[in-house]
C-alpha cells in the first residue's frame, strides 16, 4: 500500500510539467517582433535631429577640406604673382618663400637658416659682383676711386630697398605675430635685406645668368642716374675747367648772415667767360660745394652724377 501511493503521489506533478515545457515552446516560436531575420528590415526610426547631428562631422570635414584647398590655390597664385613681378619663375618655389620669410615667421623648432639670412648674404655678394661688371664696362674712364664710389652707392641698403619697393615686396615679407606699428617698422628696416636674399635665391635657383639679369634690369637705371653726387662737385668742375683750358674756379665769400653760432654764409664761384654761379650754406665749404654743383647743372658738365 505504501508504494502504490507514492506512485500516485508522483503523477500529477509529471503531468503538470509538460504544459509548461509547451508554453515555453511556444513563446520562443512566438518571439515578438524584435527578433530579427537576415530578411528583416529595420525601419529608420531616427529624429531628424539626430540624423543632422550625425551629419556634422562629415559637412565639417568637407569645410576643412574645402578650405584647405582655397587656402593653397590662393597661395599658389600669390607665388605666381610675386614671381611675375620679379620677372623669375622658380624651379624650386622654397628658395623664394625662404628670402621673404623673416625669423620672427619660423615655427618652434626650425633654424634661423630657415630665414631670408643666409640668403642675404649669398645674394649681396652676387649684387656686388654685378653691379662692379656692370660699372666697369659703363664707364671706361673712371678709376678705382669712382668706380668704388658708384659700386657703393648702388648696393647699399637703401638702393636694395628702393628696388624692393618699385618691386611691390613690402607687403610680401613674412613676419611673426608682433604689434602692427612695429610690424610696418620691421618690414621697411629689413626691405634692403629681403631684396638681397631674392637675389640670392635667384642664383641658386637659376644660376649667374639668372641673378645677372633681374640686377641688370633693376640697376641699370640707377647706375647712370644715381640718387646724389659721387664725386666732390668742386673736383669734377676744376677737372672740367682745366680740360676746356680754364684756370683754376674762383670762390669768393659774397654774404655772411645769422648769428655767430649758426651762420649761413652765401658764395660766388668764378670761370673767365662764365656768368658766377652762387650757394649757401652753413659752412664756407658746404656753400661752395653748392655753387660749384649749380655752375655743373647749368654748364651741363658731365661726370657729377652720369660719369
């Protein structure tokens, strides 16, 4: 009799259990629809907000890219321009970068080579030599004297930045992040120099014949029509006197003016046959010089400033 009721103690719950393992059956077949097939799309349910959010990054990197492209074409054109006006086109564009770019401009880590310097130095070593072949075939008749003259009239710093004005590099020199009044400063102290080292950077990048010509185009000019006097006017109108038989000019004090600390003193200079020509100035000498270039412009004497 015990075992007979512990059989029928234990039936109910084995029958019981199979319902459940159907019920469980079925809810895995009947899985709702998040379960997902290969066939199976998923409807876009995102926001238009998110949609322009996710969109951002893409419209920024065509901004970047867009703008990195016109930022190199107006660089690229500007090089254009610059080496239009210097009446070069360079082989290699980082030789003319380099002679415009001041130390101020170089990032953290590069040399000061990097710089216009060095090719500042190159260039005004080829502008002498130039310019002294230039002045010894112009003028055949001048000494060592004149000729050392004219060379350093034609090369200094402020006939370098004369050329570099006429040639628009003012604006073209790169500088560092300085105030904008020493920045203006800065840019027409070193204008001599930038000049200098185009000049360099024409020689390497083309050769002499490269740098022989942009200096004879740019001082030829100059060199026949230099900016003052290259020999003492007193000199060149003896030298002209004697050569037309004359004697020696004649200098004689007309007028003396002003107090005894500053006076102005006013001069004849004399010629047989040649109305006097007369200067002031605040020295005897300083008046005579004057007289002496007045009589050489009006006579039309030849070796004061064209040799």
């Amino acid at each position: 009799m015990k075992d007979e009721a512990k059989d029928i103690a234990t039936q109910p719950i084995e029958a019981q259990a199979a319902p459940e393992s159907e019920a469980a059956t079925k809810t895995l077949a009947t899985k709702t629809p998040d379960s997902k097939t290969p066939d199976s799309k998923t409807p876009d349910t995102k926001s238009p907000d998110v949609k322009a959010a996710e969109a951002k990054p893409l419209a920024k990197k065509r901004t970047r890219s867009s703008k990195a492209k016109d930022k190199a074409k107006a660089a690229a054109d500007a090089s254009a321009a610059l080496e239009a006006r210097i009446g070069h086109n360079f082989a290699d564009p980082n030789l003319l970068m380099q002679a415009i770019t001041h130390v101020s401009a170089l990032k953290s880590g590069r040399k000061r080579g990097d710089s216009y310097q060095r090719l500042e130095f190159l260039g005004d070593h080829v502008l002498g030599l130039v310019v002294s072949d230039m002045l010894y075939h112009a003028f055949p008749n001048a000494d060592e004297g004149e000729l050392s003259k004219r060379l350093a009239e034609l090369v200094r710093k402020e006939s370098c930045a004369d050329v570099a004005k006429s040639l628009g590099l003012l604006d073209d020199i790169k500088l560092g992040s300085v105030g904008s009044s020493a920045d203006a400063r800065l840019r027409k102290s070193i204008l001599g120099d930038i000049c200098e080292a185009v000049i360099g950077a024409i020689f390497l990048d083309g050769g002499h014949a490269a740098a022989d010509e942009f200096v004879k185009r740019n001082w030829t000019e100059r060199m026949h029509k230099p900016r003052r006097p290259l020999r003492d006017p007193k000199t060149v109108l003896q030298e002209w006197a004697q050569g037309k038989g004359l004697p020696t000019p004649v200098y004689r004090e007309v007028e003396r003016t002003g107090p005894h600390h500053d006076p102005e003193f006013r001069v004849a200079v004399d010629l047989p046959g040649l109305a006097p020509a007369e200067g002031t100035g605040g020295s005897k000498r300083a008046a005579e010089k004057v007289a002496a270039s007045v009589m050489i412009e009006r006579e039309g004497v030849g070796g004061g400033n064209d040799g």
